[in-house]
C-alpha cells in the first residue's frame, strides 16, 4: 500500500516539470504514487510526463481537455490509493529529501489526520523564507499539535499531507473555480479535522515570479467567491482572525479588480460586492479588538467614482515620474514587482533598482533588476525619487527610514489604487 499519494496537475509547466518530478522521485519516503493530471497542455508537458511515468511505475499520468486545477486534483483524489494525500503544483518542488517521510511520519506517530510544514518562496534561484506580517503564518515556530480556532490562516494548502479516508468521509473537495480554490478548501479542511500537527521545517518551495498573473472577469468572479466562503466559514464559526485576513485580502489583491469589471456595470459581480458587504460581520471584528470602519466595499455609482479619481490620480503620478531621470522602487515584493511593470511602460521613465531594508531577506534581483539595501544608495539621495511600493500600513515606518537616510524625494503609492491604473 502507498503511504502518500501526491497530486500534481499539469499545465503548460514542461520548463519546471522536471524538477518537480525528480524533487518527488529522490524522496526518502519510497511508499508513494505520483499522479499527474495533464490538464489539456499545449507544450511538451505530456511528453515529459510519458518519459518519466514509462520509467517510474509509481508515477500515473492522465490526461485530460482542460477542466481547470480544481476538477484535476478533485479527480486526482478519486484515483488515490495512498493513506494520505499531498498536492504539488507543477513548477515547484520539495526542498529536502525528506518532506514526505517527516510529514508522514510526523501524522503516524501523532495520531493526526492533518500534518503540516513550512513554507518558502523561491524567486530567481534564491530561496526566500520572510513573509510579509499577513503572510508570515506560512512558517510554523514549533512542533506541535493545533487547532484551527489557534491558528486561523487558510493559505498554503501544500504544505500538508491529509488523511485519504478523511477526505472521502467528509466529501471534501476543491470548488470549481478559475482562481482562489484552495484557500476555502484547506480552511474547510482545517476546520473539520479538529487537530492537526505542525512541523517546524521548510516542506515546501512555491515559485514566483514567472508567470503571469491577470485577474480576468471569470477569475476575479472566482476569486471574490473564494473570498466570500471564507468570508462565510469565518462568521458561522466565530473565526475573528481569519474575518480580518479575508478582508485584508479582498481590500489589498481583489477590490482593485473587482472594480474594474463592475465599473462596466457587470450586474453578477455587483451582486457578488453586496453578497459580501452583507456577509462581512463588524461585531465579530470588534469582539478581537480589530477595527472594521473600513470593511465594507463601495457599491453602484460609488464605484464609478473611486475609479474616476484613480484616473486623475495616475495622471498626477505619471507627471512626477517624468521629472526624474532615476528611480528607485522601495518594496520587492508583491507591490513592487506590480510598479515596476507599470512604469516600464512610461515613456522616458526609467527604474535604476529595487531598494529594500534588508538585503537577506529578499531576492538578489527582480526581471534583471538589482535588488539593494537602501542604506547602500545614500549617494543618489539629492536626486532620484524613491517609489515607495509596499502595503499601505508599511509607508510610514518607511517614509520615516528615508527622511532619516535624507532622501529628498518620496513618492509613496497606494497598491489598490495602483491596480486601477491603466483604466481609460
């Protein structure tokens, strides 16, 4: 019998699917099936997967049209066979030789049906192990035994290995979006199992940086649905912290978008705004001490006119980008990479390098750009304009840090906002 069966659909990921392959194959843990879902490629994915399954009797390759991510592992789970379950995305890759055998064995000796690990970012070729303060629930302190009540963060569904039997008997599965499928599926999961086991060790490296990420009308319906289930499971069962994040996600990554298709009068996601304004529960908010004045989304004609003055916004903006000859992004994460893409596009705007507080904790470059400590750049603070492209709660600790340093320039922007620039 497979101790772990690991999941892994595949889309157009031939250039990284190797090393996914071979990450799964050199595990210490030999007891497991590979099932690879090829999820209707245009590339040579197939090709690789008929290669390595023809090699490795413990690899499983099906192929299908393209029914999207979700239907793939819910079908992936139908094929297991192993006692637990894993997922894989096809361009990342376990970090050691022995994820599986720890996870694994981390379950057997606890008794869990849920065992999970840390997380890392893997951008360019360096490992990255810092997360934002929204983010930074991806790395477990400690072994231990938790609670979903405790721990409250639906992000990172890899990082676990989950009982077959008890995916099964409680008919969990992925709902069928285009986008934000797993976080409702791992939050539901978390939440019915009672406890699960975390382990204080990296188990799992997620790719950025080199793809695309384009929030179309159907992804961002998706997306607000996702957020809208959490929005649900958080309020049904009292989970105040996980309230909070969801909204923090919805107001930093998918308002921008959500405004811009409903700008067009898109009646299912003007319906989607109130289903989640009216979901969005304050008093739980204030139960925990957090602030919920600006929770809600803006609706009907209060959306047409946020979205015009993000207009006027930009073109302010793009004239103070255009008086400078150098800039400099402050941020190389999330917001940064989003500002650097938009002002590449501005004529006679160029972006000298990224600037950040720590240099460790962050990639050596973005796109071929130099990513510096800011302390390292105190010669150009007469003359370059200093970009500051980070979450809206960072800019003041920032803003104070550059005055120190004496840097004369300082153009803070604003992520939600950004993301509507671009809206003619």
């Amino acid at each position: 019998m497979f101790k772990i069966s690991v999941i892994v659909p595949v889309y157009n990921m031939g250039g990284y699917l190797k090393n996914c392959l071979d990450s799964l194959l050199l595990q210490s843990l030999k007891e497991i099936e590979i099932i690879c879902i090829n999820d209707g490629s245009s590339d040579h994915s197939l090709e690789v997967l008929r290669q390595y399954s023809s090699a490795h009797s413990n690899i499983i390759v099906l192929d299908q049209e393209n029914c999207g991510v979700a239907a793939s592992r819910n079908r992936g789970i139908e094929m297991a066979r192993g006692e637990f379950v894993a997922f894989m995305d096809a361009d990342d890759f376990y970090p050691d030789l022995d994820v599986l055998e720890c996870l694994y064995h981390s379950a057997i000796e606890n008794n869990v049906q849920i065992c999970g690990g840390s997380l890392s970012k893997y951008i360019g070729d360096q490992t990255i192990t810092a997360f934002s303060q929204r983010d930074q629930n991806c790395v477990f302190q400690e072994n231990k035994m938790m609670t979903f009540r405790e721990y409250q963060f639906p992000y990172g569904f890899t990082r676990f290995i989950y009982h077959l039997g008890f995916l099964r008997k409680n008919q969990l599965s992925f709902p069928l979006y285009t986008y934000f499928e797993d976080p409702p599926f791992l939050a539901k999961a978390l939440n019915l199992v009672g406890q699960f086991y975390a382990i204080n060790k990296n188990v799992y490296s997620y790719r950025l940086g080199h793809k695309p990420n384009n929030l179309t009308l159907r992804k961002t319906s998706d997306y607000a649905t996702g957020v809208l289930d959490l929005l649900a499971l958080s309020r049904e069962e009292g989970l105040a912290r996980l309230h909070a994040n969801s909204i923090a996600v919805l107001h930093d990554d998918l308002t921008p978008a959500l405004y811009r298709h409903a700008v067009e009068w898109n009646s299912a996601l003007q319906e989607r705004i109130i289903q989640i304004n009216r979901t969005i529960d304050v008093d739980l908010l204030h139960s925990e001490g957090i602030d919920g004045s600006e929770a809600y989304l803006l609706e009907g004609e209060y959306i047409s006119n946020h979205v015009k003055q993000a207009i006027e916004n930009e073109k302010t903006f793009v004239k103070k980008l255009q008086e400078y000859p150098s800039i400099i992004i402050y941020g190389a994460g999330r917001v940064g990479t989003l500002a650097l893409e938009y002002i590449k596009g501005i004529q006679g705007s160029c972006v000298s390098c990224f600037a950040v507080t720590r240099g460790r904790d962050n990639p050596s470059n973005i796109y071929g750009i130099e990513v510096r400590s800011i302390h390292e750049l105190t010669e150009v603070r007469e003359n370059a304009l200093v970009v500051v492209a980070t979450y809206s709660y960072l800019h003041e600790e920032i803003q104070n840090t550059l005055s120190h340093l004496g840097f004369k320039h300082v153009l803070p922007i604003d992520y939600q906002e950004l993301q509507l620039y671009g809206i003619h």
